[in-house]
C-alpha cells in the first residue's frame, strides 16, 4: 500500500531493487523548475492549484518548466477491499480539507479498481511525444495531466481505460484517434519508462516534488503539500525576481 504523510502532504515510492545512479542527471543552463509528480497521487491533485501557478510564473519570468512522471504505483497489486477503500476515503478526505481541493467518491462504490498509475503516467508522456511533434504549447502538458486529475479525483471515472483520455484529448484539441494509437505503442511504453528513470536519477522518492535548477545545479524547492504563495516566493528569492 502506498505510504502519504498526512502532516507533510508526500507519498512515498515504494522501495526499488535497482535503483538508478543519480549522478546521471544531464546537467542544463539557466533556471529551470522541475515538478515530479503522478496523476494518481492524492497529493499532487491537493497542490495542483499551486504547480499552476508556478508554471504560469514560469512562462512569465522565461525559466522553463518541465514535468517528470514518477510511477507513483506503477503496476497497481492492492486488493480492492474495503481497507484500501476505507484508507482511500480517509485520505482524500484530509487532503480536502487542508487543500480546499474537490474531491469525489464515487469510484470507492466499484466492486473492481486496480489502482495502477502507468496508464495515467504513459498518458502524459505520450502528450508529451505529440508536443514534440506537432509542437502545440508546453502549457497544455500540464493541462493535461491536471485534467487526469479532476476527471479522476472528483469524478472517479478510470484511469486505466484508454477512452478516460477521449474528452481531455477533445478540450485540448488534441486527435484522439492519434493519441490513442501512440498511447498503445512501444514508443509511449519507452517514453514513460524512461519518465520513471528520470525521476529516480533526480533522487526523487517522495511526490508532489518541486526543484529548483540553476547552471546545471538541481535543489529542491519543495517536497510534499505548499501553498502557492510560499511556492513563488521560494522561486522569485532564489532567481531574484
């Protein structure tokens, strides 16, 4: 079972057998933010308005902003019962409350639910293959995955069927057809594979993750729940803006 601190808003990978050398991080010049997070991590739908406005900063000040899928529970294997649907409940119930975020809970009432987030994961990453090739604005990643994120969270519809992403490719204009195409292809596989290496060569273990790289140099900026005032400020202090 996922482990999420109630008191810090951060879930927790589960423990990897192999874990990837982090010094194997391409180092990048100028600023940049880096959000780690999963559509599927209760947390990252709490901090989703703050992770908005940090990429709209972002856009504003010229320091780019990029995200990384982290494989929150990549696989699923939780029985669906009524334990796991209870410590869901009682989570996103906190979570609303300190967040002020929505949440629903009609996706608790399914007799069947495997709580695996590739799909959800793969799903961005191969937005993120068709932003490369069509070269529609960065923005709409983000777009995307919070998208994922309300259409899940609050109106517990899954993640796991590929025509979930049917309306979200629709409001963004995006062609279904093709995304759903990229989405079951090997390419896509490798794509979020390779999402996952990356959060792990970050030396992130925990999500929702925010880091701050300068010439290079990668800190963190924020590990688990934080408002957004505190999340610019943070931001404008250590770029001078």
């Amino acid at each position: 079972m996922m482990k999420c601190d109630p008191d810090t808003g951060v879930c927790l990978l589960p423990e990897q057998d192999n874990p990837v050398d982090t010094d194997a991080v391409a180092a990048r010049p100028g600023w940049a933010v880096h959000y780690v997070g999963d559509p599927m991590c209760s947390w990252c739908w709490g901090i989703s308005p703050t992770v908005s406005a940090v990429e709209a900063f972002c856009a504003a000040q010229g320091i780019e902003f990029s995200m990384t899928m982290g494989g929150l529970r990549a696989g699923g294997g939780d029985q669906w019962n009524e334990t796991f649907k209870r410590f869901l409940r009682n989570e996103w119930q906190h979570i609303g409350q300190v967040t002020g975020q929505p949440f629903g809970f009609t996706l608790l009432d399914a007799k069947h639910f495997n709580y695996d987030t590739e799909p959800s994961c793969r799903a961005v990453a191969t937005v993120k293959l068709l932003q490369a090739r069509h070269q529609f604005p960065v923005a709409n990643v983000l777009k995307f995955f919070t998208a994922i994120q309300h259409k899940f969270y609050v109106e517990g519809q899954d993640t796991t069927k590929v025509d979930f992403y049917a309306s979200i490719c629709a409001s963004l204009a995006l062609d279904f057809d093709e995304f759903r195409s990229l989405f079951d292809s090997p390419e896509a596989q490798q794509a979020v594979q390779q999402e996952f290496m990356r959060c792990r060569q970050l030396g992130v273990r925990s999500f929702p993750t925010l880091l701050l790289e300068h010439n290079g140099k990668i800190k963190p900026l924020a590990a688990g729940f934080v408002s957004t005032e505190d999340a610019l400020s943070r931001i404008r202090q250590a770029v001078g803006a």
